[in-house]
C-alpha cells in the first residue's frame, strides 16, 4: 500500500519538502520526509545526468532495472539499457532534464514511485535545435545499502518541437 494511495479521492495529496499539500493538509512527519528523500534521490538522478551523461544514467538503476522505451521492447539491466541508450547520449549536444512533481512511497519505506515532466534538446542540421518534452513515472526500490535504486522507467511524450537558430 502506497502512502495517502487508498481511498476514494481521485488524486492522493503529494506532499511537499515542508509537509504541506496543496489543499494544506499536513501529512505525517514520517511520510513527509520519506517523499521529500526520494524526491531528492529523483533530483540527484537528474544532477548527475546533466553532470556525467549516460554514465549517471546507467548508475541510478537496480541491478533488475528495467526502461521501457517508446516503440521498443522492454530492456532489462544496466548492460542493456546502455547499450539502447548509447547512441542517444552520444549525440553532440545531446541534454536531458526533468524533475520530479511529486513522489509516493510505501508504508514500508522501500518501494515508491517519482512523477515529473522531462525535456530533451539536441542540435540539429542548419543550426535549429530538436525539442521533445513529456512526462514520465520511476519506480525505485531501496538497495541493500539503503539507497534508492531505479527498478523501472517510462515516460510519454508530446510531439517534438523545432525551433530555427540564426545563421
């Protein structure tokens, strides 16, 4: 059972980093700070991305994580990811980016899920630049160390942008 996931409200209050929910509703200090740290595990991911690229990539996932990209098969592990995920980073002024809206964990404090919006930049010929932007759920489990691994990614994306660079 997820925290604040049952019952008959179409949306479950997501707390922020203070505790608060939109609608003011002060959630326990347990899972407050519980959301709040993966939340920031979800930020860091997105850090090192930006810092190190595909290898900070490839760090944040479990040993059994899986992507399931779009108009592909599963891919299941950090060999594999990488190698489905290479050819993306490698593209010259390739960026990704997003950030969590809000972030679930279970009351066990091992298992939760972040949800955000992602955007994707990258040059293209004639000096334009290739936009893509979405929205995406992770699962993540807690290693046996205690830190938040990725156990499964999806996003969804809306149609691509280009915008015109000057000569």
């Amino acid at each position: 059972m997820l925290v604040n996931g049952c019952g008959d409200r179409s949306e479950p209050p997501v707390a922020d980093d203070r505790g608060s929910t939109a609608s003011g509703v002060l959630v326990s200090d347990a899972e407050s700070l519980l959301r709040a740290e993966l939340a920031q595990a979800d930020r860091e991911f997105a850090r090192s991305v930006r810092d190190t690229g595909l290898e900070g990539w490839i760090a944040a996932f479990a040993e059994n994580g899986r992507v399931l990209p779009a108009d592909g098969p599963m891919v299941t592990g950090p060999s594999a990811i990488r190698d489905i995920f290479t050819p993306l980073f490698a593209q010259p002024g390739f960026e990704i980016t997003w950030a969590p809206a809000g972030a679930e964990v279970a009351t066990s404090g091992d298992l939760g899920y972040t949800y955000g919006h992602w955007k994707t930049s990258m040059p293209t010929v004639g000096a334009g630049v290739e936009e893509a932007e979405g929205k995406y759920v992770t699962i993540w489990s807690r290693d046996s160390q205690g830190r938040w691994r990725v156990l499964l990614d999806i996003g969804n994306t809306q149609p691509a942008t280009q915008s015109q660079g000057t000569p």
